[in-house]
C-alpha cells in the first residue's frame, strides 16, 4: 500500500499527510478550497525544509516527500488510492457526504478511514454501500508529532479493515489502541469533560485562564493546561466534540459550557484565529 488520499487540508489533514509523506507515501490531497489545499502544500514544502535544516530528516526523504504529493481539484482524482482518510469538519452531515461520494468512485478494495474525534463510525459508514471497509483513526494534534492513535471499528468493520488501519498506523511510527464506537471514544470521553470544566471555573469568575492553567501544571505536573489545550486544538473542534457527544449520550455532564458557545460565536477560536482563553500575538 503506497497510495493514500487525503480528503480535507485543514490542520489535521496537513499534519496527517506530511506524517504520512515522510513515511514514504504517495499523497493525493483534496479539499473543498482550491486555495486551502495550496496553503497545505506550502505549509508542507515549509516543514519539509525546517525539518531537513534542522536534521530531523534527511535531504533525499525531504525530495521525495515532496515529490510524493500532489492536489487532486476533485476527489474522483483520488480514486486510485489505496487509503483514504476523510480529515473535514467535525459534522456528522458532512461527513456522510464525503463518504458517500467516496463510496461512488473509490476501489472496491480500498479503506475508506475517517479521522473523526468523536462522531460514531458507525453512523458515518451508513452513507457508504461498503460499511465494512470504514474504520476510524483518531489522530492526536498535532497528528505528525503525537504518537497515539485511536483505531475505531464501526459494528459492520471486518478484521481485515481494522488491521490494515493499524497497518497503516504501525507504518508512521506510532502507537495505536482500539476504541469502541461511542461518542468520544476513550481520549476525549475524558479530555472533553476537563476542558469543559475548566471553561466553567472561568465562567463562574473561580479563577483567570493563567490560575485554571497553572492550578493543572503545577498540581498534576501536566505539560499544558486544559485552557490553553483548547486554544491549540481549537474552540470550535471541543465545542463541536462536546456537542457530539451530549447528543450522544443525553447526559448533563457533557453539556457545553455557555462561554464555550459565546467565544466560538465571537469568533474567538484559539491560536488559529490569535484569540481564545488567551490573546496570541503570532
């Protein structure tokens, strides 16, 4: 398996397809924006070099990496691919399109991955003619750093689809675990409700962002703390997330606090937009 596609180019598409490129594939990348898939090449072309200055990665794997990819303007261009991983907007609708659209031109025998943080596999592959060929592989952000990703089988996944996931998986380096398909998974059954809360304390005035942030360092010797976390993942993906998987569940402790809603109103989505429970100024 040499050929993937990836449907998507936003941060997790990027991420995933640089990590995939540097492992020697070839990547054929599609997104709705003509102009979002070139800013992802060139994001790409950019890594590669700081990777290959800095001697992360050697100047003949920069050159083929970057040999290796090319846009497809519409996703029958990817039709070829052995691999496909559907890397858009959390949204169960969406999705389904995407999938559905796959479903009318990709193989018979390829596998068609979706990279979902929380929406239930099996509902996605309900679009498709091929539910067994669809599995979910949850990368961790930033995708090409994180070792960890969850493989999730929907209930009519074969053995062979998930073991050629975790084929995948093994083949960039990284660790996976097997997921049930429930809202959330395992990850973000536990990382969401932490964020949210923390969003809470600073909803009732218990603490600033920097207090909430530091109380989670210091106190659990935590790398980051749950604030700033959702800056770098991105306000509306745990808004979204969180969403899922109350609706999921239908259980109070997964509702969305209402300043989560408020700053995802206004705009205020984290790093990416410069502004979220912090202020960014690059």
């Amino acid at each position: 398996m040499k050929n993937i596609a990836i449907v998507g180019a936003g941060t997790m598409g990027t991420d995933i397809a640089f990590a995939a490129l540097t492992a020697g594939y070839s990547i054929r990348l599609h997104d709705i924006s003509v102009e979002r898939a070139h800013a992802s090449v060139a994001h790409i072309m950019d890594r590669l070099n700081r990777y290959c200055e800095s001697e992360k990665i050697d100047p003949d794997t920069a050159a083929k990496a970057s040999q290796n990819l090319s846009i497809c303007r519409a996703m029958e261009e990817s039709c070829e691919a052995e691999f496909i991983i559907e890397s858009v907007y959390e949204d169960l609708g969406v999705k389904q399109e995407v999938f559905r659209s796959l479903d009318r031109f990709c193989a018979p025998h390829a596998v068609l991955a979706s990279s979902t943080s929380c929406i239930s596999i099996t509902e996605i592959a309900s679009a498709t003619t091929r539910p067994e060929s669809v599995v979910g592989v949850h990368f961790m952000n930033p995708a090409h750093v994180m070792q960890l990703v969850e493989i999730i089988p929907g209930i009519a996944t074969t053995r062979e689809t998930v073991e050629t996931a975790k084929s995948f998986v093994r083949s960039l380096g990284k660790t996976f675990v097997e997921a049930k398909d429930y809202p959330g998974f395992m990850l973000n059954r536990m990382l969401i409700p932490m964020i949210n809360e923390a969003v809470y304390l600073l909803y009732e005035e218990a603490g600033t962002a920097d207090t909430i942030d530091k109380v989670m360092r210091l106190g659990l010797n935590l790398p980051m703390g749950p604030l700033a976390l959702a800056d770098m993942i991105g306000l509306d993906v745990v808004l979204a997330v969180a969403e899922e998987m109350h609706r999921g569940y239908s259980e109070s402790k997964y509702r969305p606090c209402p300043l989560l809603k408020k700053y995802v109103a206004a705009g205020y989505l984290g790093k990416k937009t410069g502004r979220g429970f912090y202020i960014y100024n690059d």
